[in-house]
C-alpha cells in the first residue's frame, strides 16, 4: 500500500537518494549526457526549506522511499508570489517504480493542498521527459524556457493547470 504523507526535514537523505534514482535514469532519454553531468548535481539535491514548508510530499511503500514532489506559492528560484498561483516542486518518482501511479498520486495530493489554501493555478517548469505527464493531469503547455543549472543550458516547458 502506497502512503502519501507531507515530508518532513528528516527525510532529506531519503529524498535526496530517490531524486538521484529518478533524475538521472528518467531524464537520459531526453537530454545529452554533456547537460546531464553538470545539471545533475544541482538539480538532484532535496531542499531543506521546501521539506519543512508542510508543502512537499513523499510517497511510500513499505518503509521505502517511491515519490516526492510539492508546490509553493513563490516561483522556483525565488521571487514575488502571485496571489491565486501556486508552482509545482521537486516531483520525482523512483526509476524502478516508475508507471505505477505514485507520481500521480502524489500530483492529486500536491494539486488538492493547493486548491484547498486558496490557490485557483498551479505552474510547473516540467522537464522535457515528463511533458506527457503533466499533459495527462490536464495540464497545458504554456512556453518553452532555458535554465541554468551548474553551467549547462537545462530546456524545461513551463506549464499551467487550473484548479
């Protein structure tokens, strides 16, 4: 049985080992391994703010670590937070679980807590490989963007759902 639960900062070394067995496996099909070895390190590390929010989830089975992900109201990066506009977080789900529907389920708790404080859209810069996910939740594509992640040029799609 999966349980979604809201993370807690002692789950940081968990989350950082599942971001690792997420990103680099999942995103290789999508970008070369020159942008991957210098956007990796960076983009892999769990964010000790954002587990202590109340607003990032982690998925379990058993005791194991599967999913993670969360929203904010401030916009990746930092910044002014938009009144009614929440931005999707640090999604994840382990490479060997993936296709199950743990990304999805913590999606629909992510999407349930930002409606529930107020927020009527969520924005989520979506790596290339996970476009058809986010699509599949309803969500839309709104432009493509270029981050900066240890040097490397990261292409991401911003996309915007309703709530």
């Amino acid at each position: 049985m999966i349980l979604v639960r809201p993370a807690t900062l002692s789950d940081i070394g968990a989350v950082d080992a599942l971001l690792g067995r997420s990103y680099g496996p999942l995103l290789r099909g999508d970008y070369p391994p020159s942008t991957l070895v210098l956007a990796l390190p960076r983009m892999a590390r769990a964010q000790p703010g954002l587990l202590a929010s109340g607003r990032y989830f982690v998925a379990e089975e058993g005791g194991v670590l599967l999913g993670a992900g969360g929203w904010s109201a401030e916009p990746p990066g930092g910044g002014a937070a938009m009144p009614g506009r929440g931005h999707v977080r640090h999604v994840a789900t382990d490479a060997r679980a993936a296709r199950r529907g743990i990304g999805r389920r913590v999606m629909a708790r992510v999407m349930a807590e930002a409606g529930g404080a107020g927020m009527a859209r969520l924005s989520s810069l979506s790596t290339l490989t996970a476009v058809p996910f986010y699509a599949a939740l309803g969500f839309r594509e709104v432009r493509p963007v270029t981050l900066a992640f240890g040097g490397a040029a990261f292409p991401v799609v911003e996309m915007e759902r309703e709530l």
